[in-house]
C-alpha cells in the first residue's frame, strides 16, 4: 500500500518511510543493505507504536478524519456478502450520506446501516461529507423496522461530524428525526450492534448509536459536539490553539469513552491507523461483530429491550450539594 497522506505529528514515521521506500527500491542484495532495512524497519515499528499509543484527543480527532480511513462501503466490500441496499425514505428522496442494506456474514444475515462520507471529490459532495439529512435518520429507520420484521440483527458503523445543518435540513425536521430514531431504537425487538468507526460528532452520531453493544476503533471519537464548535462556542474561534484544548475537554477518545460507560468495548487498529492496514482492520470488525452477534441472539427480544433501555438510563452520574442550613428566623441581621 502507498503511504497515506501525511498527519501533522508524523514527520519523522514519514521521514522514514520515504528513506525506506527508497532503500527498498535501490537494494541489491548486498548483506549491508539488507541489514540497514531490518534497522530501519524496526526503527519505524517503534515510532509508531510510542506515538500511537500516546496521542492526545486533537490528534485522535485528526487520525479518525484521515483521507484514507475506511469507510462503511469500505467495510461492506470487506466484511460482508450479498450486500443489497436499501434506497429512499419513501417521503422525499434518497439520502446517500446513510447507506442501509441487507447483508451477510456467513450463514448469518444482518441489516447493516451506517455514514459515508466518500472518498472523491464527487463522491464527498454527494455525500455531504458523511452530513446526513432528515430522510437519512428516517430511511434508517425504514430499514431497522424491515430487520426486526424479519428478525435480523442490525449493525451501525458511525462516521459522521453531525448531522447536516443546512436550512432544508431544518425545514424537513432534522432534530425530530434524531429523537424519533433514538425512540425507535431504543424499543426495536431485534439485536442492534454499533461502532464507531471514524468521528462520532452529536446527534447525527448519536441518532444511529443506540444498541445492546456499541464499542469503538481505537483512534475514532465520540462526542457531543465537534472540537471546533466547542472551540466556537467558548472562546468564540477555532484555532490551532483552541482546538486542541476543546478536544482535550470534552474527553471524546475511545480510552475517555470506555473509562465513562459510554461505549462497551474497544477495538484496536493497526500499527499507525486503520488506514495504514484497512484489511486487518476489516478482520478485527467482523471478529467482533460475529462474537456480538452470538451472545446477544441468545436473549429473548422483550428482555434485550429492557436491558438497553437501562444500559442508556445508567450513563453518567450525578452530584447533589448539600445545601447551607438557614437560620428559621431568615437571614441574619448584619
């Protein structure tokens, strides 16, 4: 695979991977070059995995958007077998930022929903950017009722900064949808596994992202707000100073997310990113996507709603102050 476009804080792993690429190209056996390339190898393997392992929340945030990260239809071509996509919302139109289809993994047949955001210029601009609309939300859910018709299991794959805020999108309804999709998942009597694969931004992620099993790839983010609008927000700029603070508050990285409840399982990605390995990536998805699917089949549908519906109902917690004692006579006379 060519070396993928090139991150902010990996100078020196591209610094090597050009040495090495042009090593590799000139090599003539010799024992001496042979023995420089294991070295230099071994020197990138260890860089990338000291920096990897250490990424603060913005460079989480700049890994998970990268060009080249797989997407859904990545993941579909991947993974399953038998895709056949669901199109429309039978109301206005066919949203391509939301892609829904029937699907396969062995003998097991699933619904498998998820954003693209494209990998062409063309594609980006059809997509909106992995932004969806309103007749997205409601497509999903056209496709989830059509799951549970037929008692199949429903797997999510989130990669969206939000939902798209245009003025149609409004119009149309946009925040009625999202909480009309989280009601309806959070009461589907069939299994529904999610995953955030790339950038998990508010309620465009949120709004396909109830499920029994919601885990994450290691370097995606999940968060109520993208690191730039909450940059906006509280220090009215985002900026190459502000954002990196905002991403560090808002705790969004899968190791804040699982630390929190929010998600139940972490899956790791290859050395450097999934974009550096998309098959290996693609074998670790369907690994968990097969386990998941083999405990949580085994629950009845009524029992399988009650327990998501308490596993969103115990996130987070709470702090009640005490309140100062007052005095029956009021306050004091000085």
């Amino acid at each position: 695979m060519a070396n993928p476009a090139r991150l902010p804080f990996e100078e020196e792993i591209h610094e090597l991977e050009r040495l090495l690429a042009s090593m590799e190209q000139k090599s003539t056996g010799e024992l001496s070059v042979s023995d420089e390339i294991l070295r230099i190898r071994k020197e990138l393997v260890r860089i990338k995995r000291q920096k990897y392992s250490n990424l603060s929340a913005w460079e989480t945030v700049l890994v998970s958007r990268h060009g080249d990260r797989p997407q859904t239809m990545d993941y579909v071509r991947m993974v399953f077998e038998d895709f056949t996509e669901i199109h429309g919302d039978r109301a206005f139109g066919d949203d391509r930022a939301m892609r829904c289809g029937f699907s396969r993994i062995g003998e097991q047949k699933l619904m498998v929903i998820g954003h693209q955001k494209g990998h062409t210029l063309q594609e980006r601009q059809e997509c909106m950017y992995g932004c969806a609309h309103p007749e997205g939300y409601r497509k999903s859910m056209r496709a989830m009722t059509l799951a549970a018709k037929f008692q199949l299991p429903v797997l999510c794959m989130i990669d969206t900064p939000g939902a798209f805020p245009g003025i149609g999108s409004e119009e149309r309804g946009i925040a009625q949808l999202i909480a009309d999709s989280l009601l309806h998942m959070a009461t589907l009597p069939t299994p529904i596994f999610c995953v955030v694969i790339g950038e998990g931004g508010s309620g465009g992620a949120l709004g396909i992202g109830i499920g029994d099993r919601v885990a994450m790839l290691e370097h995606a983010y999940y968060s109520v707000i993208s690191p730039e609008g909450c940059a906006g927000i509280l220090w009215k700029t985002a900026n190459d100073q502000t954002r990196p603070m905002a991403a560090e508050a808002l705790k969004l990285t899968s190791r804040h997310c699982l630390k929190h409840g929010v998600i139940d399982e972490v899956l790791p990605e290859p050395l450097g990113g999934a974009h550096r390995d998309p098959r290996e990536m693609a074998n670790t998805l369907k690994n968990w996507v097969i386990r998941s699917i083999r405990d949580v089949t085994k629950i009845q549908a009524n029992e399988l709603v009650q327990k998501r519906f308490a596993k969103f109902r115990s996130m987070g917690t709470t702090r009640e102050a005490e309140s100062a004692t007052v005095p029956a006579s009021g306050l004091s006379a000085g």
